[in-house]
C-alpha cells in the first residue's frame, strides 16, 4: 500500500478545496443526507452518518450545518432523491480511474462524466473495468505529533481492528477492513490521538507515472473537471505523480 503517495494526494486536494468550501459543504451535505435516509438521524446507531459528521468536521464543516442538513433530511424536506452510481474509465496513458457520484439525474450525470473523459485523451469504460486494480480499505490518518509513539499506535490499532500501519514523515495511515473503519476510528478517537481523516477509500495495486507533457497537462484537467462537478463525490486513480504540472 502506498501511504505516502495518498498522503499527498490528499493534501493535493485539501489545498485546492479549502478555495471551494461551500462546494466541499455541499457535497458532504448529500452524503449525510443520504446517511439520514438510509439509517436515521441519530449517529448512535447509524455509523455511517456518524462517519460522515466526523469527516464535516475534519474538513471545519460548521456544526450548524450539519445539523441543518440531519434536520432537513429526518423531518423529509429534502426532496431530491439521490441515487449512488460509480463510473470507470481511463485518463491519459491508461490512468485507471473510478468516479463516485450521488446524482438526482443519472443521464445528466453520465453525459457530462463522458464528456469530460473525452475532451481530455480518456475514456468512459464499462462497470468492471478498472476496479479490479484497486482494493477498498477504510484509511485513518493520524498526525505524526512528538507525543505519539509509534509502537504504542500499532498496537492500538491492531488491537482495535486494524489491519495495517503505515508511517512518513508528517502522518501516520491506519489501514482497516471497510466494515471496520467506524469502530477502529472510535477506538482510537477514546485514545484521544489527533485524526485528521477516516474514509473508505479504493487504493491501486499498482501506478501509472506519466512522463508526456500534455498527458500530465490533460489528466490534471481531468481530475480538476470531476471534482468541480457536483454530482461527484469522490475520485479515485492510479496515477503516481499527481499534481505534476506540465
């Protein structure tokens, strides 16, 4: 598992979403929603809203707003109803890359998806024809303070449920089973260790460096016009030196 290169990959998006908050709120916002639908409105007992709100939190979601959205969605005022639909298909070069959507309208969504992978050297492939590269794990990252021990948070970890512990210079990555991710990040949440994110996640087998100027230039674009689109939730790809401009 490449832990470092996620890391960055992540900080990558943290950068440039912290510029578009009220597009970051307004898509964890459909994710609660659908959570609230799904398992009800109280975190006790519907895990994965509790997820959600600690992932709003993580990325300094208002409390306020979050509970406007768990107030709308349980009192059914939200009258869009969402329906989860991935996509797969291959940027520049062969980059395998997987598209979570939530979507109210699935033909809109496909034809703008479709769009996108064409105008920039890719294309939209059939279900199946990349995730069988990636493996989905729930990932928890943790901050690499002076006050925690290393050997110390393996232990928890394991202890909790984890099935992996990978370190770099800034963060420690917890890697657990997807079924296990909530109670893991409890776990160590009760041990008061600093977690920055806890989210499942597809991570490749293997990666795809890319050399070429424009297809640098164009799988950037890529990834830029998935996540400006608001039916897309998350993105996952294979490609080993993200961010790289041309």
């Amino acid at each position: 598992m490449s832990g470092h290169s996620k890391w960055k990959n992540i900080m990558h998006k943290k950068e440039k979403s912290d510029a578009q908050r009220a597009k970051i709120f307004t898509k964890i916002g459909r994710e609660i929603a659908v959570a609230v639908k799904e398992g009800g409105p109280d975190p006790a007992s519907n895990s994965k809203l509790a997820d959600l709100i600690a992932k709003a939190k993580s990325n300094n979601v208002p409390n306020e707003n979050i509970e406007r959205v768990i107030k709308k969605a349980a009192g059914g005022q939200e009258k869009s109803d969402y329906e989860g639909i991935i996509y797969e298909g291959y940027g520049p070069s062969g980059v395998a890359v997987i598209v979570e959507t939530l979507t109210d309208n699935r033909n809109r969504t496909a034809g703008d998806l479709r769009h996108y992978f064409d105008k920039f050297g890719g294309n939209l492939g059939q279900n199946g024809c990349v995730s069988w590269m990636f493996q989905e794990k729930g990932v928890i990252v943790i901050e690499k303070a002076a006050d925690v021990d290393e050997d110390k948070l393996m232990e928890d970890a394991l202890e909790a449920g984890a099935v992996d512990v990978n370190s770099d210079d800034e963060v420690f990555e917890i890697f657990t089973e997807p079924n296990d991710l909530h109670n893991v990040r409890v776990a160590l949440e009760a041990k008061k260790y600093n977690i920055i994110s806890a989210e499942d996640e597809r991570i490749p087998s293997n990666y795809v460096h890319l050399d070429n100027e424009d297809d640098i230039k164009h799988m950037n674009l890529l990834l830029e016009a998935l996540e400006d689109d608001d039916d897309v939730q998350h993105v996952w790809h294979n490609w080993e030196n993200e961010g790289e401009e041309n």
